[in-house]
C-alpha cells in the first residue's frame, strides 16, 4: 500500500514554509515545517525528505504529474525497505 502520493510530493516541492519536509507520522504521510519535528506531536515521525533533498531546487513548480509519481514511488519504496 501506498503511503506517499505525488500530491504530497508537489505539496512538499511548493509549499510557502522555509524548510519543509516529508515524514511519516502514524502510518500517514505529511508535509510539515521541519522545526515541527522537534515537537512532541511529531515524536517517532519518519524524516522522508526536504525539498532540497529531492534535486529539483531550480523550479519545483515546472514539475510534472508524472515526475511527482515517480518521486513518490522511489519514496514508497524507501518506506517500505524500512519496514514502514
């Protein structure tokens, strides 16, 4: 079962936070501000990427649907490797 989409990869390659990132938090993905993993709520989430880490830092917005759902399969995969 799939736990990333590629909307939340394009969530994640637009969103207006200042470093976002892709975790895993009770068997959901998120996109969140990478300062909210320090708080309790977030405690035990899986880190899945920044958006800088995704190697499209020039114009996230020109990314494509189908760019989006192979970012998120690549991720799946990550996730399920580590037993997520």
């Amino acid at each position: 079962m799939a736990t990333v989409s590629a909307e939340h990869v394009l969530q994640l390659l637009r969103s207006e936070e200042p470093s976002p990132v892709l975790v895993v938090h009770r068997g959901r993905a998120e996109v969140v501000a990478e300062s909210a993993l320090e708080e309790s709520g977030y405690r035990g989430a899986l880190r899945l990427a920044g958006r800088d880490e995704l190697g499209i830092a020039d114009e996230p917005e020109q990314v494509s649907r189908e760019d989006a759902e192979e970012l998120a399969r690549r991720l799946n995969s990550a996730v399920e490797e580590m037993g997520g």
